[in-house]
C-alpha cells in the first residue's frame, strides 16, 4: 500500500500531516459541545492528547490518517482523514470529518471529503470507504451523499445510533 500525502490543497483547504503541534487546536475543537455531539462526544484535553498520539502512530503504522486542516491564512478550520477500522470484526477504511463550528455551512466539509475519497481510492487501491454518521446529522449525510456515498445500513456503535455509508472504490 502506498502513502498519501502529508500535505495538501483543496480551493480552500491546506491539509497538513498530524503532528503534536496541533494539539492545542484539537482540544480547542474536541471541547465545543455543538461540534462534539456528533463525534461520540466533548473530550477532555487528556482524551484528545490521547486521540493525536493515536493518530500520529497510525500515520507511522499506514502511511495515512488524519490531517489538520487550515485556511490559506493559517486559520484552524478542523480535521478529517482517513484510517482503518472495524465494522462488526470486519476490516473496513474509514472517511472521517470534523470542523469548527465557524466554518460549517460554506461547503468545506463536502471539498474535504471529496478530496480525500479522489486521492485516497486510486492511491491506496481501497475496495471501499465506509462514513458513520450519528443519526439525526442531517448535514453530514448529505456531505457523503454529495460524494456518492450511499447508506448501506443503520447500526449501533458505542451506545448511538449511526447510520453507516459505503461508497465503492472507483477510477
């Protein structure tokens, strides 16, 4: 399997490699309650370290995984990457998305996800990428939609219910 990029542009988006520098910005983003609903909810700054350091070794481990997102001017705007799995003991390649709330409604999120399932299915030769959304997340249902997703089944995970879109690995 080949690695993806460290660093990269959308029209809107830089997308840099997770480092330990980012921190800050993920407990800053991981403590809004609004944000945080949807992401198995508000992690302490504890938690959150763990979750980077979890990430981090990832990229280490698979040569991809999440990456912090900022505006060309340097503003922290979220995260979103992809990394391996388990759905119900199945190996599955996961999108995932988060930004702050100031950014949400100008259609970044559906760049980023796009950008990432165009780069991630021909560079990585996944057979699919799977999306988990918390039901009642209307605006990320539509974002994986928008990126031909489609919802394959509704399942609990840890105690919520999420809706669990499949897009197929194409061109």
């Amino acid at each position: 399997m080949t690695r993806l990029m460290e660093r990269f542009a959308t029209d809107r988006l830089i997308a840099e490699r997770l480092r330990e520098d980012h921190l800050a910005d993920f407990v800053a983003l991981h403590l809004d309650p609004d944000v945080s609903r949807y992401i198995g909810g508000v992690r302490s700054a504890e938690a959150t370290k763990a979750y980077l350091a979890t990430g981090m070794a990832h990229w280490d481990q698979h040569g991809f995984g999440l990456w912090a997102l900022r505006t060309p001017a340097g503003a922290f705007v979220g995260r979103a990457g992809i990394r391996r799995t388990l759905v119900e003991d199945v190996p599955e390649f996961e999108i995932l998305y988060a930004l702050k709330r100031d950014f949400w409604g100008r259609g970044l999120a559906s760049e980023i996800a796009s950008a990432l399932t165009g780069m991630a299915r021909p560079q990585l030769q996944l057979p699919s990428l799977v999306g988990f959304v918390v039901a009642g997340n209307d605006a990320s249902c539509r974002v994986l939609e928008k990126c031909g997703f489609t919802r394959e089944r509704t399942m609990l995970s840890r105690g919520e219910e999420v809706l669990l879109y499949r897009s197929a690995a194409g061109p």
